[in-house]
C-alpha cells in the first residue's frame, strides 16, 4: 500500500509541472500575443499618420485646401446671388456670408479630414517615398506649380470642352433639321424679356 502511495505521488509530482505548463500556457501567452500585437499595431498606426503629417505639413495641404475653397468661393458667389430674389441687399448678404464662411476656415481641420483619406489610399513606405520626393528640388518645384498648372490644365479643358460642345450640336443639329426648326420655333414663342 505504502509502495502504490508512493508511485501515485511521484507521478502527480512528476505530472504536475506538465499539467501547469498546459492550464497556464495557451491562454496566457496567447493573451499577451494578443495585447502585444495591438501595441504594435496602435504603435505602427501612430507612425503611419505621424508620416502623413509630415507630408501633408511639407506639401502646404492645408493652404492648398484654402485656396481652392477659394477658388470654389469664385464659383460659388454668382450662384448664391443668383438664387437670392433679386434687390439691394444681395450683395451685402453674399459678401457677409462668406466672410463668415472664410473665418470658419481651419487648416488643422482640413488636415485631420485628409488624413484619414491618405491613411485609406497609401501605405506607410509610400507616404515615406512620397515625402522624400516633395523633399527634392523637383518635388518642391512641383508643389509651387501644380496649382498654377491644375488651373491652366481645367481652363484649356474647358476651353475645349466648349469647342468640341459647339462642334458636336452643330453636327447633331445638321443630321437632324427638325430639330433645328424646333429650336427656331421655341426661341419666336418665347415672350420678350
């Protein structure tokens, strides 16, 4: 009886490390990869818009989103007068609005929006490469011309936009004379203005 006393506890004795190792080992570790890997990944998303900061901050996205809000405010302004009721006061309530408008303009709130939009669309070694490159002499070029060269590009897009429109109703109206007789027709039944 002392004999079989004996094995049994040296069995549990030997037993007992492996039962330990297996009860604390899979769910312990695997909670603390787990904690782990979130640190990385929080730490990894960190640098990720750190660097995207450093983009935006070098390429001027917060001035460039400016200036195209007011390039939009030039659009904009005969639109909103237009669809006012017509009379004296258009013109100051156009012009209050968008003084109101401009001093709502935040750049660091224009940023925060982009950021999530690169974070999408870009990778971090991309947002890296970018940056070196805007750091570069024909990057920084880049920046001071790529507004001047988007305007010149939508105008001469517009410009031939409307060619191409003319062009194109000129040949549908000569394909189809009726319809060129309906258009004369409307214009003398219109009322004088």
């Amino acid at each position: 009886m002392k004999a079989s006393g004996l094995v049994c506890s040296t069995l549990l004795l030997l037993a007992l490390p492996v039962i330990a190792q297996d009860s604390s080992s899979p769910d312990t570790e695997s909670v603390a990869a787990a904690a782990q890997a979130s640190r990385e990944q929080v730490k990894l998303k960190q640098v990720k818009e750190n660097d995207i900061r450093h983009l935006l901050q070098i390429t001027g996205a917060g001035d460039l989103a400016a200036q195209t809000m007011d390039e939009m405010e030039k659009s904009m302004r005969p639109l909103i007068t237009n669809a006012l009721p017509p009379g004296d006061y258009r013109e100051q309530l156009v012009e209050l609005f968008f003084q109101k408008f401009r001093a709502k303009r935040d750049a660091g709130q224009l940023v925060e929006l982009i950021i999530p939009v690169y974070d999408k669309y870009y990778s971090d070694e991309e947002i890296k490469a970018l940056t070196q490159f805007y750091e570069t002499p024909v990057g920084r070029k880049m920046l001071t011309v790529l507004p001047k060269v988007s305007a010149e590009s939508q105008a001469a897009g517009a410009r031939w936009g409307q060619q191409a429109g003319r062009e194109t109703m000129m040949e549908v109206l000569a394909e189809h004379p009726e319809l060129q007789n309906a258009i004369q027709a409307a214009s003398k039944a219109q009322p004088a203005q």
